[in-house]
C-alpha cells in the first residue's frame, strides 16, 4: 500500500527509515504516553524517540540546510509525516508544528531572526527548544472580536491588537489551540497592527514571541493557561495563550519593518504546508487503520470461516484500500505542487479536505471490522477512533476547505463576457 512508482530512489529510502523508526523507537511508547494524563509527562516519554528523530534528521528535517535542518522537500516532509502518523499522529504533530511554527522565520526572517531561531532550534537536541503558531482565536476575544460571525476563515478575523507605542508594540488579548503551548520557546503570532488598513488582509502583522516554557506566567505580560483538554494527541499539549500588556520590540516583528502589514500572507504561506501535513497525517492514520482491520479480519472467524472471506466484509476492504490510495495521491500531488514554487492552495485544500475525510471513515470501517474488540483500550483502533477526528478540525474544517477550492475553481472557470 501507498508505494509511490513516482518516487526517487532516496525518497523511498526515507520512506523505509522512517517507518522502521516509527515502528522500532516510537511505537514501544505510544500506549503509555496515550494513558498519560498530563502531556508534559507523555512527552517525556516520547523524549528518547524525539532525540532519536533528532539524530535520525528527522525533527529539523524542513529547516534550511545552512541553519542546521535538513532541507528536505515538501514531498520528502509529507513522506515522513505520513509514516510516522502510522504509529502516532500525535508525536507527529509535536514534530510538525514545530516545524510550522519555524518555517515562516526561514522563509520571511531576517538576517538575525534566522540566525537566532533557527540555530536555537537545530542545535537542541532534546526537544527542549520548540517553535509554536497561532493565528486562531476564541469567541468573544478580550480585544472585541468573536471572530464566529466573520465569513472568511477565522485568520482573516483576528482581534489581538499590538499598538505602537515608541519602539514597541504592546499588545493585548487572547490566542488558541497552540500546539506545543507550554513547551514552545518561540511562538509565531498574527496579530492586528493597523486599523485604518484599506483591506482586513493588509491589517495584520506576524511577531515572534519570545517565552519561558512552561504553563503560567511566561515572562513580559504571556500567560499560558492550563492545557486543554482533548479526546486525542494526549501525548502533546494545546493550549491558549493570553497578552495582558506585552512589550514586543520593532525588531520581534518576522521579517522586521518590512514584515508590518504583511502578516496574513506570511502565516498563509505556512498553512498551505499544514494543510498538506494534515492530508498526510491522516494518510498515515488511515493506513494503519487500514493494516489492523484487514489482519483482524483474516483472524476472527465466523459460520466456519475468517471474516475476511464474508463478501460484507471484503466489500469493505476494498472500499478502504482505495481510499487510502486516493488519499496519498492527492497529498503528494499538493506537495509537489508546494515545491513547485506555485500557488497550491486548491490542491493543498483538496489534499486535506479528501484525507482527512477518508480517514475518519476507513478508521470507523476499521472499527466496525474489530466489532465489540474495537472499542476496548486493549485494541490500537480505539486510540486511533479518538486521533481521527481532530484530522477534520484542524488547520481549517471541511467547510472552509470547500470554500477555498470553491473560490479557486470559480477563479480557474471564470466564464468570459
């Protein structure tokens, strides 16, 4: 399953290192950190495995070369995801969000902004320094926006405000779902910087937020509640992250004075590889609910025989199968569209919204193959029914993703007069 003809010779070497370390490294762990009710626990646990993705390159594999990363494609990062989200979506988002949260800083930084994240980032090898984003924010925002009633995606809503007062910014108000939260040193923050902007896109500035890690106060006016609490990714925290005063110099602002006003683009920039890292999570969940149904159905026998040989149950199969397929081609299609150096945002929607999709519906298949079994914690397909579902939600829900791609299609269809 998923073996792309398309592929370099290095590429599916990657492909084959990184399952054998998901496999061999992170899978012993995975229950446990699952059981573990407070995510900085289970990230200890997963610990040892991150350094040795560290060493293996794979946890600054999307960083540049020249910055200590390993430089590697889109296609090649989305291969990774989707064989380590085969053992854990979880540890994988723990690794990709950092990544997502660096790579606007690589692609727009400055000179210094570089030099000082990026090397903070790949030169540790334990996990300890971690790079957040956050765009979202909730109802009812302290700054005045509840953002619910805006129709454009939430982003284009922002109510954190940073008002110019010398050479700093201080800002007030109210982030949400951060990935990372406590954990992050550095977190990459849209925030609205000018009211009287011509357009609700041209409004909004990217900061990169310097932390101390940890929940409570985080130094200069950030506080970090408690996490929130999810059905699933136990093993990584979410939590929000609230301004009451905070000080943040010109010099935070990515990119630096040209970056004022140019937020929005930048941190779209960083979604478009998100939405193709969340088609590939749920490619590699999708895949291992796949595996697991199609063994149990060869084991449990019933009127004499496997269940496997039950036409329902074939039928069933089948129709999995090829949603896994069709999920993987079109997630390598929005990546290489990514490195391409095109606009992929139609393919990278497309990507996520069908993934994700297929994943909470081969993962339910999967479910229903194992019976009564399925719902036990003694069986893997009961943690993956609670990761599946976060597939649909983040980086933008099917609704939106079907608004992107409706919008792109009636730009590429216009008819003409």
């Amino acid at each position: 399953m998923t073996v792309n003809f398309t592929m370099s010779d290095e590429q599916k070497k990657l492909q084959h290192e990184v399952r054998a370390f998901a496999e061999n490294v992170l899978k012993p762990v995975v229950a446990a950190a699952d059981a573990e009710p407070d995510p900085l626990e289970g990230f200890r646990m997963t610990k040892p495995a991150y350094i040795e993705a560290y060493k293996a390159g794979i946890a600054m594999c999307m960083l540049p070369a020249e910055y200590g990363g390993g430089g590697v494609s889109c296609v090649d990062l989305v291969i990774a995801a989707e064989e380590i989200c085969v053992v854990d979506p979880g540890f994988a988002c723990t690794v990709l969000c950092n990544g997502l949260g660096l790579m606007p800083v690589a692609w727009y930084g400055s000179d210094e902004q570089k030099d000082r994240f990026l090397r903070a980032a790949t030169s540790d090898p334990t996990g300890e320094y971690l790079g957040g984003w956050t765009a979202s924010e909730p109802p009812g925002n302290p700054s005045g926006t509840a953002n619910f009633d805006i129709p454009l995606p939430r982003p284009a809503g922002v109510g954190l405000t940073a008002v110019r007062d010398g050479d700093d910014y201080v800002v007030n108000g109210q982030k949400m779902w951060l990935t990372n939260g406590a954990r992050a040193a550095v977190v990459a923050t849209l925030v609205k910087t000018d009211e009287g902007a011509d357009s609700v896109y041209r409004n909004m500035t990217t900061f990169l937020v310097d932390k101390t890690p940890g929940f409570g106060d985080a130094g200069n006016g950030v506080t970090i509640p408690p996490r929130i609490e999810k059905m699933g990714y136990k093993g990584v925290e979410t939590t929000e992250m609230v301004f009451d005063g905070t000080r943040l110099p010109v010099t935070s602002v990515l990119g630096g004075a040209e970056g004022l006003g140019r937020g929005f683009y930048q941190m779209m920039d960083g979604i478009e590889v998100g939405r193709v890292n969340v088609a590939a999570r749920g490619c590699g969940v999708a895949l291992r609910a796949f595996e697991l149904g199609i063994a149990y159905a060869q084991q449990r026998e019933t009127f004499g025989k496997p269940i496997a040989q039950h036409q329902a149950i074939m039928f069933k199969l089948a129709e999995m199968a090829t949603k896994v397929e069709a999920a993987h081609h079109m997630m390598v299609r929005a990546a290489r569209k990514k490195d391409s150096g095109q606009r992929n945002d139609l393919e990278a929607g497309m990507a996520k919204y069908l993934a994700a999709e297929y994943c909470k519906e081969v993962v339910e298949d999967s479910l229903r193959i194992h019976g009564g079994f399925g719902y036990t914690k003694e069986y893997e397909i009961e943690r993956l029914y609670r990761e599946a579902p976060m597939l649909l939600i983040g980086e933008g829900t099917a609704e939106i993703q079907k608004m992107i791609v409706g919008r792109r299609l009636l730009e590429d269809y216009k008819l003409q007069t």
